[in-house]
C-alpha cells in the first residue's frame, strides 16, 4: 500500500508492517526488488512518519509566526487524513 503525500513524498509499509518515508524524485519509481527509490526514513508507527514529513515540508515553507505555523500543520493534517482515507477507500 502506497499514500502519495505529496509530490515528493509517500509512504509505504515494508514487509514487516513498518511504515517507510519515501522522499522520490517527481516519478515514483521501484527498484528491481520492488522497492521504492529515494531517500527513506524508517519508523515503527504511522503517527511518527506523519510527523516526519510535517517537519521536513514545514521546513522548506516560508512560515514566519507562530499562527502561520499552526495553519500550516493543520492543512497538512487535513490533506494527510483525506489521503489516508482515499487510498482506504480504494483497497
């Protein structure tokens, strides 16, 4: 199962379960074994992942204030949750 995130970011769940952080170029793509190629952060949970990837996009955004930063992190739990919830909704 795959979640697309973003354009540069997804997650994936590795054979034992775990998810994965996949920071990929602007094609998805996998290796020969069937993984997925990029940078990838290993985590035991999903809610640690999720963090992750807000950390990292929060880091590359222009926020400035403590108020842009909370609407920040709220839209990208909002578009992280509607995504959870398509890809749900498609398997």
């Amino acid at each position: 199962m795959r979640i697309d995130l973003d354009e540069h970011y997804c997650i994936v769940f590795n054979q034992w379960g775990n998810p994965v952080l996949v920071k990929h170029g602007k094609k998805f793509e996998l290796d020969k074994h069937g993984d997925p190629i990029g940078k990838k952060f290993f985590f035991q949970t999903f809610g640690q992942a999720i963090k992750s990837y807000i950390k990292q996009s929060a880091g590359k955004s222009d926020v400035n204030s403590f108020e842009k930063l909370a609407t920040f992190i709220d839209n990208k739990l909002k578009d992280v949750e509607l995504k959870i919830n398509q890809g749900v909704e498609n398997k």
